[in-house]
C-alpha cells in the first residue's frame, strides 16, 4: 500500500484495519457473483479470503518473501532492500496484522449475511 501509514504498532494497526475493509468488500463482490454464478457459500468465502489478503497484505509478503533472497553478505545490497521498504522493523507484524484484518473482515461479512432473515415478507 502507498498510503502514509505510522510506523510501528499503530500502522500495523492501521493496514491491519484497512485490510478489514477490503476483507468485507471483497466477500460483498464475492456473495453477488457466486450467487448469480450459482456456486457453494464456500467458493465465495475462499475466493474472497485469498482476494482480500491478495490485496490488504500482498506487498507487504512480498517484501518479507523477497528479503530471503538478499545476500546478506553485501551490507549495500540490505541497504537497497531496506530502502524500499516504509518500516522494515514492523514489516512482520504489519503483514500478521493484514493477514487477520482481511480475513476477520470476510468472517465478519459471511456472518452478517448468514444472520439475516431468509424471508423478507412481513406478513409471515
């Protein structure tokens, strides 16, 4: 994410929370097309989970992944690595905290939309 997000705690606590919002918009997206698709309640929730932690924590794992792959023999190599990244000393829990941001958000929507009232009509 490109967005200035605090350092620390508090901005894992910030991308964790806009992962939530991804999470829910993504189970939204992803009920109305399984619905008119006509798959399983389980399509949409997996689809919309590995899409919100595509989305909310993907740079995020990406940089974690990419940083095994630094030799850390070229202290100029870190360096560069490090550059890229907006706070390297919180990248674990910022990606931890994406991870269950996105996931809680889908949680949250799949049980807001299973709590509903299958008959809408009043009169019943």
């Amino acid at each position: 994410m490109n967005l200035p997000l605090h350092t620390g705690w508090l901005g894992a606590l910030e991308a964790g929370a806009l992962a939530f919002v991804i999470g829910l918009l993504a189970y939204l997206l992803s009920h109305f097309v399984a619905r008119a698709l006509r798959w399983p309640e389980g399509h949409a929730i997996g689809w919309a989970a590995f899409a919100a932690v595509a989305i909310g924590a993907g740079i995020d794992l990406w940089h974690l992944f990419s940083l095994f792959f630094v030799n850390p023999g070229s202290p100029a190599r870190v360096q560069l690595a490090l550059a890229g990244i907006h706070d390297p000393s919180g990248l674990g829990t910022r990606a931890v905290m994406e991870i269950f941001g996105a996931l809680g958000g889908v949680l949250l929507a799949w049980t807001w939309f299973e709590s509903r009232p299958k008959n809408r009509n009043p009169s019943s």
